[in-house]
C-alpha cells in the first residue's frame, strides 16, 4: 500500500460552466495576433480544466468554500453592458472639487469617457489592458503571466484564460508621482443578469519611481456579480509603489483577487486592503521579496456583518536576505458574517537577517460571528527574527465600563473601542489622505452599524 | 558567524553521535507472518484470548483502514511505507506466563536494567541533583515489542483500587471498563494511523484510577522495541475517575537499525468530575544516523478527554527521537471550567522530521487552554508545530494562550509553526504568540565574556529556551529530559 | 598592568580606534570620558573581544600576555571583566545558574575544582551581603524584568563574585537615577582594591563624583586628546568638549 502525496484536486465539475464560457470569448479577446497573450490563455484554460474551482479539502481553500458560486449561473460581462451602464458618483480619496489622474472600469472594461491621465508626466504609461495590447504590444506581452501563478492558483488561471482589460501602469525609471492614481472598478449586472468578469492589472514601477495607487471597488448592486481580479506588480530596484484597495461593493457580489507582486533590491511595496463589500470576498497578496534589502507592508481592515464571508490570505516570501515585511491586520466581524485570515511568511535558505512579523486581530461583535486564523512561519535560515500573533475576542469589558462611566453611551463606546481597535491597522498607511479617507469609510460603517438594528 | 559555523561543523561531525539505547537484546521471539490480513488480526486477538466484540472491533477497523489513505498533510518528506512487510506480533518467547517478577526471563530484567528502568519493586537512591534522600517509587508497566513483560507494583496499587496493568490483562480484569471507554476518545475511524493501531494492536498499558483516589506513585510505561521489521501498535487507556488524581510517564527506546520501523500507537485519555491526568513523555526513539538512514516512523495519536467539570489534562512532551514525528496530543474539553494544557519541547537533529503539535477543542463553559512549544532544529533537521484551538459556540468564557518558540541551530535547517485558530465565541479570547529566532550574537558574547565556552553558553542558553516545558516534567523525569537535551544535540550545544 | 599601544580597530571597516595609548597599573582606576561616537564602548567590546570589532594595528598586553591573541571567555579567566552598558537577558536561566557556570568554568581554566551548590550558595550569600543586597534576584532569569538599576546591580554582583583584576565598567551610569547610582557606585567602590585595576568609561561627570578616579582621559575622535588628575573631569563639566573639536555638552 504505497502512498501517494499528492494534494487533492479541485472541483473539475465546476469548473465546467466556466470553460464553456472561454471558449464562447475566445474570438472576441483584443491581442489575439500576440503570440504570447494566445499562449498565456490556451495554458491558463487548460490549467483551470486540471485544477478545477477550489474546495475546502484544499489546504489553501479550507476555510472559504466557493460553493455559493454554483448556485448562480453567471454570464460573462458584455461590451455593451459596460459602456451603457449609468455610473452616478465616483468614489475619490481626493477632496471634493479635486481631480487626477484615474481610470475607470466597469465589468473589467475600461470606460475611457470617465476615465483622465491629465497631467502625468512624460512616459507614464495608463491605460487599459484592451488598449496597451496593442500600443504597447511588447512591453505588456513580456510581462503578463511572469508574477501571477497560473500552475498553482485556479483562479489566476481562469483569470489569464480570458485576459482582455483592466488597468496598465507603468513608471518609467526615476519618475516620482506626487498625485496618486485612482482605479475604480464598478462591478454592474447589466438588466439584473448575474455577470462574471476577470478584469487584469498591471503595474510597472521601474528602478527609482515612486507611486502610490488606490483601487475602489464598487458596484450598485441588483444581482450577483462576480469579479475575478488578477494584478501583477513589478517594483523594480529602489522604487516605491503603495497600493491601495478599498472594497465596498454590494452583499450580492463575489469578489475574488490575487495580487502577485515582485519586489527588487532596496524597493518597498505597501499594500493595504479595506474590506466591507461583498457577499464573500477572498484577497490573496503574494510579495516576493526577491532583492536584497527588499521590504513590504501588507496589512488591512476588514469589517464584515450579515452573511458576509471575507477571507484575507497572504503570502510573504522572503527570498533574500536582509528583507524586512510587516503585516497587521484588524477584523471586525458582526452578526452572522465569518472572517478567515491566513498569513503565510517564508524565509528561504540564505534568506539571512530577514526581519519578519505579522499580526491578526481580530474582534467578534455578535454570538454568531466566527474567525478562524492560520498564521504560518515556514523558515528555513537560522539568522532571522520572524514572528506572528493572532488574536480573537471581544471588546475589553473594563475599557468599556470605564468609557460608560464616564458618560459615553453604551454603543458609542463601543463605536470608540471598535475605532481605535481598526485604527491599529489603518496608522500604517503612511500616506495622510489615504489614512483619513479609510478611517472615514470604517467609522461609516461602524456608524451604519449603530445605525442599523441595534 | 564563525562560531555558528564552528558548531554546525561540531554537529556534523558528531554524525555518529552514539545513542546509548541502540543495543538488541538477543532473545527468542515468536513472530507471526510478516504482513497485516484478518487472519493477523485474528491470530493475535487469540494470543490474547480477547472476547468477541474486541475480535470484531479490531476487524471493523481493519475494514475501514483498507479504505483510508495516509495523511500527505504533514511537512514530511519519507518513501512509501510497504504496510505489508512488517511483522505485526512479536512477542518474546515465554515458557510459562511468569507469575511474578522472579519469573521475568533474566535477560529481558538486565535489558530495562540497562535501560535504566527500575524492574525492582523497591525504592531506588536518587542519583538526582537537588532532591535529598529517597526517590519516590515508579510503577512500571514495560512494553517489549508486542507484549506487557512486567508489571511493578500492582498488588500495593491494587489496594487503593488502583488498576493498573497491560491493556490484554485488563480486557479479562475489567472488560466492562475497557469496552465502555477504548474508543471512546479516539474512535476506530479517526485516522488512518489510529485505525491501523485499533485493528492491530498488540498491548500497551491501562490505567483505572477510582474515585477519589490520588495515585500515591508516578505510573510508568517503558516501551521497547527490539525485534526487526516490527511495528509496535500499543494502545494505552488511563481512565481518571471522579475527584481522582494520577501522574503518568511514557519512555520509548529502540535499537539502532538500519532500516525504518514503524510505530503507531493509540493513547487515550478520560478523566471525568474534578480529575487530573498529567501525562509525561520523554521519546527517545532511534533517530537514525546522521544520514538519515534507519529510525522510527512513529506515527501516533494521543488524546485525552475531559468528560468532567473541572477536569484537567496535562500533556508535557519531550521529543528527541524518531526518524520521523507525527503527533498531536490533544484535548477535548467537553465538561465546564476543563483545563487542557500542552508542554512540549522537540529537538530535531541531523535529518530528522517532527510534524507535531496539540489540538484543543474547547466545548464547554470556561474552558481553558495552555500551549507551550519548543522547537529547536540542527543539522538538516525539519521541524514543524502544527496546532489547533477551536473554540465551539457554547464555550462561553474559553480561554486560550499559546506561545511557541523555535530557535535554529545552523543554516540547513527549518523551523515552521502552522497554527490553526477558530472561534466562534466572542466572549472567548485566543492569543497565539509565535517567534523564530537564533541564539543572539549578544547573548553568547555575554556568557563568554564571562568566562563561558562557546558550547556551554549555547547549552545554558538552550535549557533556559526549554524551562518553561521542562519544569512541568516529574522531577525523575526532568533529569533525564536535561540530559537528553544535551545528548540530541551534543557538538551543536556540548 | 595592562598596557594599550597604539591600538586601532575598526567595525564594519570604519575605523574607529586610531591609535589608544594607556596604561593601567594594578590597583589604579582610570576613567575615560568622551562624548557621543568618541570609541569608548569600541574600546571596551576590542578589549573583551567581542566579534565584529578588528584590530588592525597595535597591542594589548595584560600581566605580560597577549590579550588580544585570546577568545572572549580567556580573557575572563584571565581576569578581565565587562560590566556591560546593556546587561543582555537571558531567559529561562536563573542568574544563579549562570554564575555558578560561569564561577566553574573560570576555575576549571585556573586549574581549580568546581565549587559545589553549598559551597557556591555560601561564597554568594557572602557577596550579596558585603553589597548590601538580597539575594532575591538570583533566582530570577538573567536580566529578564530587571529594572536598569538591578542589571546595574547584577553587573556589579557578578563582578564580586568573579573576582577580576581588571574590570571595566562601561557607561554604568547610563540608565540609572541619581539613587541607583549610589547604590551601584558603592558596590564598585567596595570592590576596590590594591590588586585590582579599573577602567570606568563614562559620558558624564557626575559618575565620578561617586567612583573617585586616579586618572582621567578624555577620548575623543578614536584618541586619547588629554590626561590628567580627578579635576580635568570637573573641567569637562564646566566647559564640555569643545576644545576637543566636538560641540557638545558634557
């Protein structure tokens, strides 16, 4: 009776409706005439037909169940929706009045008529996928597919089988942007028609540069959506890129991402991601720190109530030495609604004087709510300080008593613990607008809380 | 670092570290046929003149073993297991049951002898730093391969109501106890290691402690395994009635042998109203050398239930053997203000593997979880905790802290700690602390600025890593834990 | 007698020590004082050894032999001893432990037998007792939760204990109020004697109100600027280092 180590495989069965739905697109993708973008999708779809939609008997999967998925019979998001679709306000971290630079997506396709790249500086490059296919045919076709890992992640497969839109930046060597870069992806079922859409991102920051990029996701709701984000992010030697997300859309929607970035000698990447949209949402951050002196910040928010199910899973792999990563994270979950959090940091052999430490904390509101953690230390050097905590519980009785005697109310004194709980994980955005418009978003939320049925 | 580089050297260098238990005892067994069948199962069942419905649980559980497949979870890197071509029952030769110690074959008396396990009802002197006078007594059950060949101490015992005695002596002593308790804890499906040891194992020890009765002595089971291409499948059963209290030690040696052999065993645990079990292991299986070559794949599923309000259960673990580590001893706290605590410390040398941890399932009220795990990893040694905290919704209160330290000792090897936390009950509170460090360069300057070898301070700086673990250990105990401390990475700490 | 000639040393290949001449009879106590960045910590880490630090011109001869031939734990048994400016914790070993691995290790090298744990305990007590102190905190781990003025006292005990000819303290001052610097000065000064030499390296004056120096040094820019009596440290605390080059206050 030998034993076979292999790691169970997905639901192939699932993934059905979805091939089906490939190879309906496939004529229709821009950049079909690249040799590489056709080889990157025939290799993503054959890769998703193996692995097959994730289940919870995979390790990577145990706690999110994409189950819910089926239930829906999604359509693949139309041109036609997505140019015709009426969007009101769009989100902004900018003061009122203010523009900038930004470009907007709906369904994953860009809408250049809302979209601006007024004043960015000469060699920026920002556009949309669909577009760069073929203006920049050999800088995008060189780097699709290099980050993201289509082998390993069915979702990033099916993603890369169908690419055709989402934002494309690229900072040229040495350029510092002082305006930060919005991207919003308003997800909308068109007519109330449940929409699947894979939209794929980009980012270049060369040697030097310096950016900072905050994505909104929004969506009006009506009937499930489903998007399925892919982003690829090279940050080159000494360059700095932040990258921002704020995720609002609506309890119908599905939100899926995988972020894969790179991160070269002596360069910082600084992701932070804020969650409150969404029936179920999984973020996956991948960060390679593959030069020497390399760091990143990968931390976020997630405020989840009702039925929601959002899953927050992280990879840093330190491949170098002297790399240093921080990640904290703060949950506040309420009602029904489950968090998972599952942050993994790798030290590679030679990855020597690594400095790696991850928190998760999370806060439970209601009876119901539930969290499950699976921080992970995977270490293979031996002159490295790595460390992770996770923490689960509610709010501290006596701060809570001594901010009642006091006078303050008993939901507002929750309000203010809740607050000051998440604001742990929001001072580590550097970039003071950012900092404050998020701090805005979550104490709506909490107020909406309040609001709500209590 | 020089000096790092220095004592990896001195670790590989001591690549044929001598292991002091890897003597064979030359004595006459009787085997069955290599291989695991029904009529395996059957014949040892028969050996051990079993009942019935003990016959037919270990072949429902071999029917379901055939279905399962071995857990490819764990970081463990080993070739394909031949579950076929171990011997499943060996058992040395006897000409008569032997009625009392005098009758125990000599030679199998001078192995534990050599062991160092006391087979003498009689107290032994205490060649023990800080206690003065007389140790206390040990009751021991030792377990050579297949069988239970001596017991100390079970009439002195017996007069409490004490039971203690090999588990085939207890399915005739006290079949009501054994029927209604062995796979009560870890059922006969659980897991494939778990059912193959519920279809095929051989003896271990049980334990019944009445009510009310605080056990006056440590309770012992010395496990051998001396016989090649054998598996051991011990089962062990400790059952901690209402108000009682019983300490427990499990020793494991075997011989150096080239080849692997298998060892899964089955520990369950029932301690019920206001009972403590405090259960002590110190594996010190073979290895291996320091190529990897030969050792124990010990595969082993420990559990412990407490049933009870106020019940406890305390595992303190010391792991220093084995070629490969799978095991997670655990707590399932089902009874009100239940206290479930985890102790352990694994050192992994050369090329060794540990994929161990705890799981601590809390169910009731107020329900409290202590974990404490120590890992140190040398050589090319792969070392991973892997743990569990589950807090149910009815467990209003629960109460958890974990803290779990690596050190590594070189740069060829890992240290990786895989927490699983859930809670689905906000009044409870999880913290889970965890941290990967190396002996700091400013520590070792300190020790040797004044006047400390290079090796003694990383000894001192390694015991004082593992205090917190060892200290829960028996004092006759501890001792031997220190040492083997030193002895499993002897030339990395001196 | 220890005798520095010359003495250069550099960390991470920035030279730091440029050419230290002292000299330091039995029984003296010497104070070097110096400001920020000046070597006085470099010097006190070459002289015990520490890794890191390279020399990379001159000698250091201690009661004739090479010290810097020696590993850091032969320079102890040799009788050199660092009351470390950050005593450094270690957890889960009891300071008792510790000194008694460290007394034994030092008497093994001397060719001397182990003292036993009563005879151990005993000279201990002994010690504490002629500092003033309990032995409270031996039983704790080695620097663990210790307030600055316990590791102070700690480093003060273990140098008690251990006996040195040649102590250097380095910046036992730092850390401590103006009552805890009593209390460790008067343990320092207890331990004064004919046979044993002391090097107190200190950024500030006040230190040396308490431990009364035979000789002091200013350090500045990897040298020895000047030396003189116990008034060039009243000097310094009137007119800082500024005519040393450096602008800062003492």
């Amino acid at each position: 009776m030998a034993t076979t180590h292999s790691t169970p495989t997905g639901d192939t069965a699932a993934a059905r409706p979805y091939l089906d739905q490939i190879d309906r697109l496939k004529g229709e993708l821009p950049g079909a005439a690249l040799s590489r973008v056709r080889e990157l999708r025939r290799d993503g779809r054959e890769r998703f037909a193996a692995l097959g939609v994730p289940t919870v008997r995979q390790e990577a999967w145990k706690y999110t169940s994409l189950r819910p998925l089926e239930k829906v019979a999604f359509e693949p998001a139309t041109a036609a929706a997505a140019a015709g679709t009426h969007i009101d306000v769009l989100p902004t971290v900018r003061p009122a009045g203010q523009t900038g630079p930004r470009l907007v997506f709906v369904n994953g396709r860009l809408r250049a008529d809302l979209s601006s790249t007024d004043g960015l500086p000469d060699g920026v490059v920002l556009t949309g996928l669909a577009d760069a296919l073929s203006s920049h045919a050999d800088f995008v076709g060189e780097r699709l597919g290099r980050l993201a890992n289509a082998d390993e992640h069915p979702l990033v497969a099916l993603n890369t089988a169908v690419l055709a839109d989402g934002p494309v930046l690229h900072i040229p060597r040495g350029v510092v942007l002082d305006d930060p870069i919005e991207l919003v992806f308003v997800s909308a079922a068109a007519d109330g028609r449940a929409t699947v859409f894979h939209p794929r991102t980009l980012i270049v920051a060369d040697p030097l540069s310096k950016a900072v990029v905050i994505e909104h996701h929004v969506g009006p709701g009506g009937a499930p959506t489903f998007a399925n984000h892919t982003a690829e992010v090279f940050v080159g030697e000494g360059a700095t890129l932040r990258h921002y997300k704020v995720q609002r859309e609506q309890t119908d929607a599905f939100h899926v991402s995988h972020a894969a970035a790179t991160v070269c000698r002596d360069a910082c990447y600084d992701n932070f991601i804020l969650t409150s949209g969404a029936r179920l949402s999984r973020n996956e951050v991948h960060a390679v720190l593959d030069g020497t002196g390399a760091s990143c910040h990968v931390s976020g928010a997630y405020l989840v109530t009702g039925e929601q199910h959002c899953d927050t899973t992280t990879l840093i792999d330190h491949a170098r030495p002297y790399g240093t990563s921080r990640e904290v994270y703060k949950g506040a979950i309420d009602e029904r609604a489950r968090a998972v959090f599952q942050g993994k940091i790798i030290v590679r052999p030679g990855a020597q004087k690594t400095d790696g430490h991850q928190l998760n904390r999370a806060l439970l509101l209601s009876d119901t709510a539930e969290i499950d953690s699976k921080p992970e230390l995977e270490i293979y050097a031996d002159d490295v300080k790595c460390s992770h905590g996770a923490t689960a519980g509610e709010l501290d009785d006596e701060a809570l008593f001594y901010l009642r005697s006091r006078g303050i109310p008993k939901e507002e004194a929750r309000g203010l613990l809740i607050a000051s709980f998440l604001a742990e994980a929001i001072d580590e955005i550097p970039e003071e607008p950012v900092r404050d418009a998020f701090a805005a978003i979550a104490t709506g939320w909490l107020a909406a809380r309040r609001g709500g049925a209590r | 670092m020089a000096a790092t580089h220095e004592t990896v050297e001195q670790v590989r260098a001591l690549a044929e570290q001598k292991y002091k238990y890897g003597f064979t005892t030359d004595i006459d067994a009787e085997t069955a046929p290599k291989g695991l069948n029904e009529d395996i199962i059957r014949f040892i069942s028969a050996k051990k003149e079993e009942p019935e419905w003990l016959l037919q649980w270990r072949l429902r559980a071999f029917e379901a073993w055939k279905t399962m497949q071995e857990p490819h979870w764990p970081k463990l890197d080993y070739g394909p297991i031949d579950y076929q071509d171990a011997y499943y029952y060996a058992a040395p030769k006897l000409k008569n049951k032997p009625k009392s110690l005098d009758e125990v074959d000599p030679e199998l008396l001078r192995t534990y002898e050599k062991l160092g396990i006391p087979l003498k009802e009689q107290a032994i002197l205490a060649g023990v730093e800080g206690t003065e006078g007389q140790a206390p007594a040990i009751a021991v059950d030792a377990v050579f391969d297949s069988v239970s060949v001596a017991t100390t101490y079970k009439a002195k015992l017996e007069e409490m109501g004490i039971i203690f005695c090999a588990i085939s002596e207890a399915v005739h002593k006290c079949p009501e106890l054994v029927q209604k308790y062995l796979g009560s804890v870890v059922p006969y499906t659980d897991n494939f290691f778990a059912t193959l040891n519920s279809a095929a194992f051989t003896d271990g020890s049980f334990v019944y402690i009445p009510k009310g009765v605080r056990c006056p002595m440590e309770l012992s089971t010395y496990f051998r395994i001396n016989q090649a291409n054998t598996g051991q499948f011990e089962r062990t059963l400790i059952i901690a009635d209402e108000g009682s209290y019983v300490s427990y030690l499990e020793g494991c040696t075997a011989p150096q042998r080239d080849e692997n052999q298998l060892h899964a065993a089955v520990v369950e645990l029932v301690a019920l109203d206001n009972a403590t079990i405090k259960y002590s292991t110190v594996q010190n299986w073979y290895p291996g050398d320091a190529n990897g070559v030969g050792g124990i794949y010990n595969f082993v599923t420990k559990r412990g239930a407490c049933r009870g309000v106020n019940s406890k259960i305390s595992w303190t673990q010391v792991e220093t053997g084995s070629a490969i580590t799978w095991k997670y001893p655990s707590c399932i706290l089902q009874g009100d203000n239940s206290v479930g605590e985890f102790y352990s410390v694994a050192i992994t040398n050369n090329r060794q593997q540990a994929d161990t941890g705890t799981k601590m399932i809390h169910i009731g009220k107020n329900t409290r979880s202590t974990i404490v795990s120590k890992g140190i990893s040398a050589g090319r040694a792969q070392q991973t905790y892997r743990g569990l905290v589950k807090i149910l919704p009815r467990a209003e209160g629960a109460r958890n802290h974990t803290q779990c330290d690596s050190l590594l000792i070189g740069d060829q090897c890992g240290a990786h700690t895989v927490p699983y936390i859930e809670s689905r009950n906000r009044s409870a509170r999880v913290e889970h602390e965890a941290t990967t460090a190396k002996i700091s360069e400013d520590q070792l300057f300190y020790c040797r600025q004044r006047g400390l070898s290079e090796e003694d301070a990383v000894s001192l700086i390694v015991n004082g890593f593992c205090k917190e673990v060892l200290k829960e250990l028996p004092m006759e105990f501890a001792v031997e834990a220190q040492k083997l401390v030193g002895i499993s990475l002897e030339g990395s700490v001196g | 007698m220890i005798e520095i000639r010359n003495l250069h040393a550099t960390v991470d290949g920035k030279e730091i020590l440029k050419g230290i001449d002292l000299t330091i009879g039995p029984g003296e106590v010497h104070a070097i004082m110096g400001p920020n960045g000046s070597g006085k910590s470099t010097l006190s880490y070459v002289l015990a050894g520490r890794d890191g630090y390279e020399v990379t011109k001159g000698s250091v001869s201690f009661y004739g032999e090479d010290l810097l031939a020696m590993e850091p734990e032969e320079r102890a048994a040799a009788g050199l001893f660092l009351a470390f400016q950050y005593p450094v914790e270690i957890p889960g070993v009891a300071n008792m432990t510790f000194l008694k691995s460290a007394l034994n290790a030092m008497r093994k090298h001397r060719g001397e037998g182990d003292l036993d744990a009563m005879q151990f305990l005993k000279l201990v007590r002994e010690k504490t007792r002629s500092l003033n102190m309990t032995d409270e905190m031996l039983k704790r781990a080695v620097n663990v939760g210790f307030s600055g003025g316990e590791k102070k006292r700690n480093e003060t005990l273990q140098m008690a204990v251990l006996e040195p000819k040649f102590a250097i303290l380095d910046e036992t001052d730092s850390g401590l109020d103006i009552d805890a610097l009593k209390i460790v000065a008067d343990g320092v000064n207890a331990l004064r004697s004919p046979e044993r030499s002391m090097l107190v390296i200190t950024h500030y004056q006040r230190l040396l109100n308490y431990i009364v120096p035979d000789h002091v040094h200013v350090l500045a820019h990897g040298r020895i600027q000047r030396s003189g009596g116990k008034e060039l440290a009243l000097e310094l605390e009137q007119k800082g280092y500024k005519d040393f080059g450096v602008e800062e206050a003492a």
